[in-house]
C-alpha cells in the first residue's frame, strides 16, 4: 500500500511507497567520477582562464586573478542573466515579459579538483558559506534584485557541466514561483496561529525522532515528511532566523559540521550521487516576513521525473523518509 | 539579452536565453533502451500483462486474446491502487491519507513499435478512444477527483525497459497542485475578463504565427511562450471546450493526426528524442462538491496537451526556484520545426 502524505508548507501531495520501500541498493548508482583535471579552468594556476574575479579568501600578498586562494567567486562566462541594464518589464498581448536583468556568480569552493564539499575541512566549509554570505549582502544593495538563490550541482546528473566542484549564486529580479509558494504557506500559517510553521516542523520532528538524520546545538538535519525524492534531506537552524546571510560565525560554525556530516552521509549510503542543494531565505525585497525560516534543501538526484510528475507536480517517493534515515543515521564516515 | 517570460496561466517565470539560443544540432538527444525480446505488450503475450480493463478488438475475439488494437491493463507496479477507503486523517502538522486510485496503461499497438509517432492515425484515434472510455468510466468512482494521461517515451523521459509504445493514466483521489495552479490561473483571468485565458491565447498565437508549429482540423500546435524547455510545443483545440472526453470521434482522428504530425516532427527534427506528453482536462464536477468552487469551468478553461522532449535535465536552479532556464528561444524552436518535413 501507498500513502499520500501533504507537504504542510506549500500544500503538495506526494505518494509514498511504505510496503516495498527501495533501499540504497536498489537505486544503483555508478559513483561520481572526475575527469578532465588538465584544462581545468577552476584549478589553481589557470585563474587567467575565468573571467577576473569578484572576491576571493586568499594567501596574504597575492594577487587578484592569480594562485593562493581558497574560495574564490567569477561571474559566471555564460549567465543566465546580466548585470548590466534597467528591469524593463512590459507585456505583449496577454504575455509578460522583463529584459533578463540578474547576477550570475560561481562560487569555486576548492582549489583542489577532485575533492566535493564534504572532503574539505572544517574550516574550508565554514570559508565557503562566508562567502555566500559575504556575496549575498553585496548583491542585497542593488535595488533591482528581490531574491538571491544559492544553489550547488554536482555530478552531470543533477546538471553540472563543469567536474570542479563549485556551487552558484543567482540574484534574480523577481521573487520565484517556488519560493512564492513557501511565503503564502508559511504566511497563512502564520497569521492563524502566529508561530512559525517550521519552527512547529522542528518540534515535531524532535519530538518523533523518526526522520532525523543528525543534530547539533544550533542545527538539526531531517528527511521532510512529504519528501520529493527518495533521500531528500533539510538542513535548518533551530533557531528561527528568516535570512541565511545573517548567519553569525558560530552558526557558520555549526553549519558547516552538519553540512559535513550529512553530504558525507549521503555519499557513503547512496555511492556518491549526483546531488543538487539549494538554499531557501526570505526575499531581500524590504518586506519582513516573519513567518519564514531559511533551510537548505539537499536532492540526491536518484530518480528520473517522469510525465506523471511534470503533469501533476504529484511526486511518487520510492523510499520513505523513515526508511532513509535508517540508512543515513548508521552510514559510517 | 536573456528575456524573462511569464506563462499567464500559473504565472510562473522562465529564463529564455535568447542570445545563446542554441542551434537545434547543439542538444544531444538520449538514446533509447534496446528492443526487448520478450516484450509482454505485443499481441500474443497477452497471458504476460495482469487482465484487460478495456480493449478495442475486432470482433468475435476474446478478451486477454489476441485480436486488438489497443487494450488497457492495470499497472503492474501501481503508484497508488484502487481497493481500499480514502482516510485522510492528520499527524501533527501533517496530513496523510492512504494511496487510494487507479493506474493503468495503454498499450498502443498490438505490434513492436516504440514510438507513437509511427502509428498511423487511425491507430492514434483509437489510443485516444481508450483514454476517453477509461476517463469516462473512472468519473464514476466518487473518490477520484482528476485523471492524469501521460506518456513516457524513452528512458531519460522515465520509461521503463520495455521499448513498446504506451501511455498511462492515473486517476488520483486530490486534485494534483500543478493542475490546480492552472485552473485557479485560469479562473481568476476570465473572472476579470470573461473570458478564457487559452482561447484568448490562440487568439494571440494566430495573429502573431511566430510561434505556431501546426494548424489545420481543429488543432493548433506552439511552442508555448514562457517554455520551461527547448522544444515545449503544447496542442490545444481551437474551440473552447474545459473536458477533453466530450471530442467527438471525428476530432478523435483529427487529433491523432496532429500528435502524428507534431511528434514526427520531434523525432526528425531532433533525432529520435526522449519525451513526455500530458493531458490537462478539467477535473471531475460533481453535484457534492464544495458550492461554487468550480462554478465557472466550463467557460475558462481549455483542455490541451503539453509535449516535453527531454533534451537536457533540470537543476538545482530550476528545482529550488521553479523559475526555468529554456536555451532555445520558442520562436527559434517554431520556426525550426515548421522547416522540418513530416
């Protein structure tokens, strides 16, 4: 039998396999494999094959532009938008359009080719979410942008094209559908009640047990209940905190071990999957929104979305949170 | 410039990227699962599939037998399943309710072809008969709420081993959010307006043509405006009607001549590519249900059918946000399959 569970926030059913959930077996994956470390351009010594960068964390007395970094940010050679220009949103007959106003940036995480987030060090990690709080404050002073999305691919499966790690930062001129849909259902909820509707998740996460994957002071890391994907993760603070730029050192602290800690996981229980991970804040438009919580929300890229899925948005889970975390919570790293 | 588009139905953003707008040429398109020996959808092996739901046969043969056209049969691996009571009930904060529904498959042809588009239409005609008898007689069953009919051709467009052309249809006991967001779309433009969004969108399409694929019978074939991917044609009926199973058998084969056109089309153009079709039809409309709430659906809204090929795989981007990146500009993909011959 299956079981239809709700997402609480935006209100999506997906359907659940509970009597023959897949294992990690099961879902077979071919492990990660890198390739083409000579012409690189994210390696050490070819910065002069990217365009100049925008900020980096490097050795002290080097260069812009040259070897010596840790993390270091370019725009992106191929953006899906452009800096440059005024937001011009006019409409065509019943169509709405705008000029594809936004920042593109790449955040390289590593020098080093052949090591993902998770084979970093402590302190490495904590330097790359800095970072991505470091750029999303800048980009929050351009007037022009409503949101800034903050998103890794990893491996060709989840859709990266270049093998050195590295994760994306997209502002964008307008707040986007999906995060839309978190803000109505979270503001809803919030209005009624006037608590936090992932504040109310967390507790009841804490109180079950049953689908947390890992915790500490300050984070907690669990499979959402209404799951997309079969080993879907998030990560969230305890505390409620609407924008994950105002994360504090000691929250960068405590997130960069879950974060450590779960992506390891996951590589170890799934045989290092192509994964997509996204960071949810509120919209940097002016407005508070005291109902929203940042969390980051982690995707093994495991199944192919089928027309079921594009027709409905109706997600069919193959294995239940319950069950990954079995897996998750006795992966040893 | 890249241009952000809006789809007016849902209101859902796209990124068309129209200066890198990649040549056709440029997709590398994925490649098919082998023919299968032993495949349990050709005539012959029908004692292979669970019993036949439906089946249009020539007459005097018996069903599970060979001797049809196309036959429906229950999913062997089912996402939800029929027996059983609805009960929702709440954990918490969360709501469940058991997996209650009907998943099906249309087997296509009695003979091993892979690809609908190869079909004659008259063979096409009949897949869409079965899908209006199988909506039609699944309505009657009061905890359904919306029948999903889809197709996945091709392994990256999520089908199975099985290289035997099919469809699918899922009747669900909630009314899916995807086609809620364009039915609520839908709604809050023609109750401004008084009139249908879709209608008002072919309209636009005629005028302009930049975006039109096909147009004869009926049927008009674009590129959708704001696409989420390259190539995403949408087929819609020139006369408004909300409910797909009322087509007469007339428009039956007019429609499988156009979905032989279009996806011919898709296969040349683009070389034999993975897709997905799905059908959105107005959803069940029953006397119990809440007063009101769909009061107007028979005049603002508009059956239609969406075409994905699956060229390139979404990302972490388009996941998080719900906001595509479509590298092709649909008036570039229009115009590349109006020059294909079919």
């Amino acid at each position: 039998m299956t079981e239809l569970r709700r997402d609480p926030i935006v209100g999506r059913w997906v359907i659940m396999e509970m009597d023959q959930p897949m294992t990690p077996k099961d879902l077979h994956m071919a492990p990660h494999h890198y390739e083409d470390t000579a012409n690189c351009p994210f390696c050490y010594g070819n910065e002069y094959m990217t365009p100049p960068e925008i900020q980096a964390f490097r050795n002290p007395k080097t260069e812009p532009n040259t070897a010596g970094w840790q993390v270091r940010v370019i725009p992106n050679k191929f953006p899906a938008l452009q800096i440059e220009g005024n937001l011009d949103k006019r409409g065509l007959g019943i169509f709405d359009l705008s000029n594809g106003i936004g920042a593109h940036e790449i955040i390289l995480e590593t020098p080093y080719h052949e090591k993902d987030l998770p084979d970093l060090e402590l302190g490495e990690i904590e330097n790359v979410l800095r970072m991505y709080c470091l750029r999303s404050k800048d980009l929050q002073k351009d007037k022009r942008f409503k949101y800034i999305m903050i998103f890794k691919n990893y491996g060709s499966g989840a859709g990266a094209t270049l093998d050195h790690n590295h994760s994306q930062l997209i502002a964008l001129p307008m707040i986007p559908k999906n995060v839309i849909e978190e803000l109505n259902g979270s503001g809803e909820y919030f209005d009624f009640r006037e608590r936090c509707i992932f504040c109310d998740m967390i507790r009841q996460e804490l109180d079950e047990k049953e689908r947390i994957v890992t915790q500490n002071d300050q984070f907690i890391a669990f499979c959402p209940f209404a799951s997309r994907f079969p080993f879907e993760m998030w990560v969230m603070p305890k505390e409620h905190q609407l924008f994950f730029h105002d994360s504090s050192d000691s929250d960068i602290a405590s997130m960069a071990r879950i974060l450590k800690e779960v992506l390891a996981k996951m590589k170890t229980v799934l045989n290092d999957p192509p994964y997509n991970f996204i960071i949810h804040t509120s919209p940097i438009d002016g407005e508070e929104r005291q109902g929203y919580h940042w969390h980051m929300e982690i995707m093994p890229r495991l199944s192919r979305i089928a027309g079921f899925e594009w027709g409905t948005g109706f997600y069919a889970v193959s294995t239940p949170p319950e069950v990954a975390i079995k897996y998750l919570r006795d992966a040893r790293i | 410039m890249p241009e952000l588009r809006k789809d007016p139905v849902i209101g859902r953003w796209v990124i068309i990227a129209v200066e890198r707008s990649r040549r056709p040429k440029g997709f590398k398109a994925p490649s098919h699962q082998t023919t299968e020996e032993d495949c349990p959808f050709c005539e012959g092996k029908e004692s292979q599939t669970p019993r036949e739901i439906f089946a249009i046969r020539k007459e005097g043969s018996a069903p599970d037998k060979p001797g049809w056209d196309t036959r429906v049969v229950p999913s062997k691996r089912p996402f939800l399943r029929v027996e059983g009571n609805i009960n929702r009930h709440g954990r918490g904060l969360y709501d469940v309710m058991s997996g209650i529904g009907a998943h099906e498959v249309i087997i296509e042809t009695p003979k091993h072809i892979g690809n609908i588009a190869d079909l004659d239409e008259t063979q096409i005609a009949k897949t869409v008969t079965c899908w209006i008898d199988r909506f039609v007689d699944l309505s009657r069953d009061e905890r359904f709420k919306y029948v999903l009919v889809f197709k996945n051709y091709g392994t990256a467009a999520g089908a199975g081993r099985v290289y035997h052309s099919r469809s699918q249809l899922i009747a669900t006991p909630v009314t899916p959010k995807r086609v809620k967001e364009e039915l609520f779309g839908s709604k809050k433009y023609y109750d401004y307006h008084e009139r249908c969004v879709f209608c008002d969108l072919i309209h636009q399409e005629m005028e302009s043509k930049d975006r039109i694929v096909l147009d004869f019978d009926g049927f008009i074939a674009v590129t959708a405006f704001a696409s989420r991917f390259p190539f995403e044609v949408w087929i819609l009926p020139k006369e408004h009607n909300c409910d797909f199973s009322r087509m007469s058998v007339e428009k039956r084969l007019y429609l499988g001549k156009v979905l032989k056109k279009v996806l011919t089309k898709l296969k040349i153009g683009l070389e034999d590519p993975a897709y997905n079709i799905v059908l959105h039809t107005a959803p069940f409309r029953r006397k119990k249900a809440k007063a009101g709430y769909w009061k107007t659906i028979e005049d603002d809204y508009h059956w239609h059918i969406e075409i994905i090929p699956r060229l390139g795989s979404p990302a972490g981007f388009e996941w998080g946000t719900g906001f595509y990146i479509c590298p092709i500009t649909p008036e570039d993909a229009a115009q590349y399959l109006r020059e294909v011959e079919a």
